[in-house]
C-alpha cells in the first residue's frame, strides 16, 4: 500500500473511536461551513493536499466527522484515493 493511502485511511479515520460505533456527533452550523468552504474550493478534499481546510480552521478530527456524516447522508462521496468529494446542488 502506498504512503498516501495509508495516510488518507488514517485521516479518514481518525475519529472512528470517539463514539461507539465510530460515530461522533457533529455541529450543523460548523458543518454548513465546512461544506461551503468546500464547494468553494472546487468539490473535493485531497487527503494529501488540503491546507485550504486548516487555513479555515478545521482539524483533521472534523474533517473526519464531517467526511463520515456527509457520505452516511450522501452528500459526499470517499473516492478510490481517499479524497472526499461533496455531492450537493453546487458540485453535481
């Protein structure tokens, strides 16, 4: 397995054992942000290259939660590399 994967599993991932069932609640409001932020920025979360989130103040441990919430509603999708790719109204 490559370096980056591993390291995009473990961005991904890093939350999984904050709650049983490696669920964490989210805040909406933050969460909101974070999708606007993203949709601003073309989509899509690169696990390797994603400094645009931290500039905004997210951790990795909320773009985690928010990755897992947004997939489980289907707002997003984890694609074959690890990024997080955001299927709203905006990024169709």
């Amino acid at each position: 397995m490559k370096p980056w994967m591993l390291a995009a599993a473990g961005l991904f991932m890093s939350g999984c054992d904050t709650m049983p069932g490696g669920t964490a609640p989210v805040d909406s409001t933050r969460q909101a942000q974070f999708v606007a932020l993203v949709e601003a920025n073309g989509c899509r979360v690169d696990p390797a290259d994603h400094a645009f989130v931290h500039e905004a103040g997210f951790s990795d441990t909320e773009l985690a939660d928010f990755s897992r919430a947004l997939a489980a509603e289907e707002w997003a999708e984890i694609g074959y590399d690890g990024a997080l790719m955001l299927v709203t109204e905006t990024c169709i």
